[in-house]
C-alpha cells in the first residue's frame, strides 16, 4: 500500500477515493476516535493539579476502528489525515496522529472546503502540518464543558434533580427563561388607531391616520378616539403626493447560523435536520457518474466567495439574465467572525436543481435548491421598487397611504420563490384632488408582549450575542429540549409556527443557576469566553492560563451552592407503589412528567401521568378473574370502551361490554407460537410412521434419493443466499 488516506465520514471516503486513483487508500475514522476519560478527580479526566492536563482514552466504540487504522497505517508508505477542516477536525487528525504514531509535525494533514476532483487533488498537492493552536482551542473547550457538564450537572441533580448544565446550553435556556418572564410579566395598553378605506373611480384602497395638527399621532382610550372620528366626517383632500425608487440589496451567501434560520422559516427544517441533510449534501450524491460533493463545507461563518465561483456565476448570470442583472460583489462578515472557510454554495454551477432533482430526496432538494438561488442571489444586482405615498387630509387629521411596485426584478429573479413581499397598487391620484364617502373607523388594541423563540429567533439571538458557535447551534437546541427544559410547541392549533415554552423544571434550573453562578452562566461572559478560544486557536492566548482563570473562579461558586442551595425533595402523589409500598413521587422526564417510586434505584416501578382531558376509569363492581381486582371500564385509543383490570401492568386481563375475552397482542403471539410448538410435534410423529414404510426400498435408491435431496437443497440454499444478499444490498 502506498498512501493510506483517513477521513471522518464513511460516505466521504467514497467519493474522495474515486478522485485521488488506485494509489491511495481512503478510509474512515467515523468521526472522533477517543474522549477525555471517566476518571481521576470528580471523573473528570483532567488532572488539574498538573496544569490540567488531559487523560484521553479511545471511545468503546471505536477500539476496533483504532486497530484496524493502525494495522494499515504500518502497512501504508504515508498516511495522510484528511478530516473536516475545523477545529474539531483539527482536533480528531492530531488524535490519530497519537494513535498510529504518527509525527505531529509531519507534512500530512490535509483540508479542502469542497469535495470536488479540482479541490480534492490541489489539497492533496500542498498538506501541511498538524496545526497545534487549534488543537489546543478545541482541547480548551473540551476541558471546560466537561468541568462544568460534569461538576455543575452533579449539583443540579443531587439538589434539584435537573439532569445536565453546561457553559453554553444553560445559556440558552436562560434566554428562553428570562423570555417567558418578561412574557408573564406584561401588562397590555391600550391604543386605538384610526383606519380609513377610500375610493378612486371605484377603486379602493387603504390608509391610516398618521397625524394630528401636524402631531404624531397617539391614541390611548375610547374618548380620544372618538373625538377625533368626529373631526373626519366629510370629503378629504390629496394633501400630498411622494414619489420614490426604493432599492433592497440581496441578502449574503449562506453561513451556518444563516442556513438554519432560513431552512426553519422557509422549509420548516430543525436545524438538525438542516445539518444531518447539508452534510450528506457536502460528503457527496451520485449524480449519475459517481458520487460528489454538491455544496461546500456547511460549518462557516464567513461570507466569503472564491474568485473561481464568482467568475463563473458571473458569467452564468450575464449569460441567463443580461448584463443588467449584474451585482457588486461584497464580502459581508459580522465582526470576529473566522473566516477560514468559504460560505455555503454550490460546488458546481452546472449541477442546477433541477439537473440534480432526481437524484437527491425531496428534503435534498428543496435545501440544495435554496443554498443554490441564494449563492447566485447573492451576486446580482437589487431590486428596485416604485414607491408611492399620498396623504389625505381634512380638519388636520392626516392619513398616510403608502404603494410599492416591483420596477426591476434583479436578484428576486433567482431567489423570489423565498420572498414573501407583494406589490401595493394604488390608484392614480393628482395634488388637491377631493376623495368622496370615506369609511372612517376606529380601532382599539393592546400591545402584544414579546413573542417566544422560534429555533430561527433563538439561533438569531444566539449569534448575536456571541454565544458558542454555529456548529453547535443544533446540538445545543436538542441538548436542552432532552433534558426536558423546554418544550417546542406550535403557537396554535392552526398555526405550523413552533415556539420553545420552558417547563417548571427548566425555569427551577435558571432561577438556581442564576441564584449561585451569574458571574459565569450568563451572555456577556460566555461571549468573552467564546473570544478567548478565538485567540487560543490563533495562537494569541495561553490555554493553560485561560483554564486556571475559569477553575479558580468556579470553584468557589460551586463549593458555596454545595453548602447553601436547598435540596428540593421530589413532589408526593399522594399513593403508595404497588410495588414496595414506598411513596410515589413526581419526576421529569425527556417526554414530561411521570411518577416514579420514591425509592428509585431499589424500586423501578413507573407509571404514566393522566393526560389532561382523558377520561378516567369507571369502576365496575365486577372482579377480574385471573388476580380478583376490580375490572375498570376504560375508553381505548380508538374510542371504543373495554373492561381492564386495574391491577394493570401486573395483569393484563381485558374483555369487552359483553364480557368476551380480549386478548392483547403479546398474548396472541405466545398463544400462535404454542399452537405452532403443539402442531410440530404432531407432525414428528407421523413421519416415522412412512420412513417405516420405506425401510424395505433398495439401499440404491435410497442413496440416489438422498443425492437429489441434498442437491436440491443445495440450489434452495443458493437461491435463498442470492435472495438474502440482495435484500442487504
């Protein structure tokens, strides 16, 4: 073996292979191959008194990947570490760097942006070394979630029974938390507005009152209202008329945190499902001549082109839509961000949606569609509106009317499918003109209190206020809805809006985190910490320094919960268990509340909690005949109702209103499988019975009919093995 090439994703390992030829060995790593340990103080796998200094040990689950690697990286001539090109990649080469043996400096490590044949071999031709202020980033971050994950988690659940914490996902709830309260906090006022509909030659269209006496508008009750509804009785005069060409740049290329929001808003994707399919997106589809990578790397948060893809989107933009189509070109980045990557765009301009279609699923398509026509978008020149506002006047009440007409299309010719803005027509008006029989109506409202976080509102306050980083957006938004601190719950029954509700257990975590580790578990210091990283990774800070900084400053906040936070105890039912007659209690769950025995871990016994709106059980008076408790009359999914034995899960009798027999599923299936033992042994009686009978044929026979057997069973095998291999592939 020549070259052994090592990539994170299985997938990906085919299509590089088929670019690099039959000199190189591209295999997987399947992503991180070992973790900080479970042990040492607190199972930390840190040693913190020797400048914390990690203790790895390679993960369960890939120590047979880990020697497979390692027995052909001896065999290979070079090995060349080709993982993702972020900090995490960074971090998995350098470990299996340490694994295989490999020298840190050595000139082996290789990244590309895209997986296409063009980018593939131009990395291959110019690797580098492992780049170690990375490495040491990602380690930093490592070492202070698990500090804090484990530590931190370890109170919570010893105190108030929450299951986790951690630096960033806390964070994040608290955000939700802190939403809910200013939420419930809220106190409606009233305004009213006053709304006209006027008529041009028949034609209507609407306007609103913007101002008295040259006064901006501001209604608060009834009385005010009306005073002023009666000052607008009669003709209006067109006061005035402003014309206007308003222009709307389009919006930059995709980056991460940009892609989720737009997939939530626009296709209703989490932003898991958004990252699972971009990926397989950028690891490679079969297009038809093999598989490639359609998009580039999908963790960025740049908004950087290369000069390659603009070229050629220029040119495809002249080409399709004319010269006039044509946009300047600016990089857009928020400040801090990296920049190490390109944004998310099409590998290839000449993979269109619509060439592609067939070959990718429906989600596939609908997200490459949309990272396309924003690329592309990107590039093109602003649309341009017409604006028009007139204003209606009489008694020095003014009303305002404003119309928008699409003039030039430009950008929106790509990427229009995902604008939700409609041209206002209004009819043609002159100066002085008087606009007879206005309906003149007042309007009372309330101000609306701050609406909940959408997954695309969190994300967006999530990069605005610095808070980890968009790779791990979507992890921290499932994290927290696991632990069942939050809820994602449609605004309505009608509405496809979700909205993140906190539960009582996610609004105790906050209030108690908040209570003894505000100095760390809040927006401004887990920004500065994020920037921290930013300056380790770019050789600018000292890790070591950083995480003595953080430790000395936890420990004390820690060592003061221990002794001063109030253990909650968990809520009684009121019931004993059936079980080992302990006190049943409330508990949290993943999927909401249930009861659990007071006794857990001795005792396991759980039960469902009764949904709101359910019917409850009727007591029958009737015995079950099995464990003699009372039969129960339940009402079943399907509505119909049946008689159970209330001494369920234990026992498991059921029958009908007219007292048949109700067998569950299990039951049935125990009852065929005897019924199929009991038939099976009748059978292996009546065969000896015939081989008997046959005992006085010719031994040749029986040889040849045992030959034929046996060769039959043979192409049965066959075929049933040609069957099973095509049924796996």
């Amino acid at each position: 073996m020549k070259n052994l090439v090592i990539v994170e994703s299985p997938s990906k390992s085919k299509t590089i292979g088929k670019y690099l030829g039959t000199d190189y060995l591209v295999v997987s790593s399947k992503g991180h191959i070992r973790d900080l340990a479970i042990k040492g103080k607190d199972g930390l796998g840190v040693d913190i008194e020797n400048d914390f200094a990690p203790i790895y040990e390679i993960s369960k689950d890939k120590v047979t990947t880990v020697k497979e690697l390692q027995k052909l990286a001896e065999r290979a001539d070079y090995v060349y570490l080709a993982t993702d090109p972020d900090r995490e990649g960074e971090a998995i080469s350098w470990h299996l760097a340490q694994e295989l043996g490999l020298d840190e400096d050595a000139i082996d490590r290789v990244t590309f942006h895209e997986i296409t044949k063009n980018a593939v071999q131009q990395a291959f031709s110019q690797p580098r070394a492992i780049d170690m202020d990375l490495v040491h980033s990602q380690e930093t971050r490592r070492i202070l979630d698990r500090i804090i994950g484990f530590r931190l988690s370890k109170l919570l659940k010893s105190k108030i029974s929450s299951k986790s914490a951690g630096r960033v996902q806390s964070v994040a709830l608290k955000l939700i938390v802190e939403r809910e309260k200013e939420i419930n906090a809220f106190v409606p006022q009233e305004y009213w507005s006053i709304d006209g509909v006027f008529n041009k030659d028949g034609e209507s269209f609407n306007a609103s009152l913007a101002k008295v006496d040259g006064e901006k508008v501001n209604i608060e009750n009834k009385e005010q209202a009306q005073a002023i509804l009666e000052r607008c009785q009669g003709d209006f005069i067109v006061s005035a008329i402003r014309s206007s060409r308003r222009n709307r740049s389009p919006r930059p290329p995709f980056i991460t945190s940009t892609l989720q929001q737009e997939a939530s808003t626009k296709l209703s994707f989490s932003a898991k499902r958004t990252m699972s399919i971009a990926q397989k997106l950028y690891e490679g589809i079969d297009v038809g001549n093999g598989e490639e990578g359609l998009i580039t790397y999908m963790r960025t948060d740049s908004t950087r082109l290369s000069d390659v893809f603009v070229s050629a989107a220029r040119t495809q933009i002249t080409e399709r839509y004319g010269k006039e189509y044509l946009g300047t070109y600016t990089i857009r980045n928020d400040e801090g961000a990296q920049d190490a990557h390109e944004a998310i765009r099409p590998t290839n301009l000449a993979y269109t949606p619509e060439r592609v279609k067939e070959y990718l699923s429906s989600e596939q398509y609908r997200l490459y569609r949309m990272i396309y026509a924003r690329a592309v978008a990107s590039l093109m020149a602003p649309a341009a509106y017409n604006q028009v506002s007139i204003s209606l006047e009489r008694n020095g009440c003014v009303f305002s009317a404003t119309g928008s007409t699409l003039d030039f299309d430009g950008y929106l010719k790509v990427y229009g499918d995902y604008d939700s803005s409609k041209d206002v027509i209004l009819p043609l008006l002159s100066e002085g003109e008087v606009l007879k029989d206005a309906v003149i109506t007042p309007n009372q409202h309330f101000t609306e209190p701050p609406s909940r976080y959408t997954e695309a509102k969190l994300i967006k306050a999530l990069e605005e206020d610095g808070i980890g980083r968009p790779s791990t957006y979507a992890m921290i938004i499932d994290t927290i809805q696991i632990r069942g601190y939050v809820t994602l719950d449609r605004v309505s029954e009608k509405s496809r809006t979700k909205v993140f509700r906190p539960t009582d257990q996610g609004i105790l975590t906050t209030e108690k985190l908040d209570e003894y580790f505000s100095s760390i578990i809040n927006v401004d210091y887990t920004a500065q910490m994020e920037q921290t990283l930013d300056e380790i990774a770019e050789g600018k800070q000292e890790e070591v320094t950083t995480l003595r900084d953080f430790y000395d400053r936890f420990t004390p906040l820690l060592d003061k919960a221990y002794q001063d936070m109030e253990k909650i105890a968990p809520e009684k039912t009121g019931e004993t268990c059936p079980e080992c007659g302990g006190d049943l209690v409330y508990r949290n769950g993943r999927f909401g509340r249930f009861i659990s025995c007071s006794n857990f871990p001795k005792c396991k016994y759980t039960a469902q909690m009764e949904k709101e709106g359910k019917e409850k059980p009727e007591p029958t008076g009737k015995m079950c005949p099995e464990c003699g408790s009372e039969l129960l009359k339940r009402k079943s999914r399907f509505g119909s109702f049946f008689l159970g034995c209330s001494g369920f899960p234990k026992c498991t009798y059921m029958e009908n209103l007219d007292g048949e027999r109700i067998y569950s599923r299990k039951e049935k299936l125990k009852m065929k499988e005897e019924a199929q033992t009991a038939g099976l042994e009748d059978s292996e009686e009546k065969p000896k019975k015939k081989s008997t009978k046959k005992a006085s044929t010719t031994k040749k026979k029986t040889t040849t009919t045992k030959k034929k057997t046996s060769t039959s069973t043979k192409k049965k095998t066959t075929v049933r093995k040609k069957k099973t291999d095509e049924v796996a592939e």
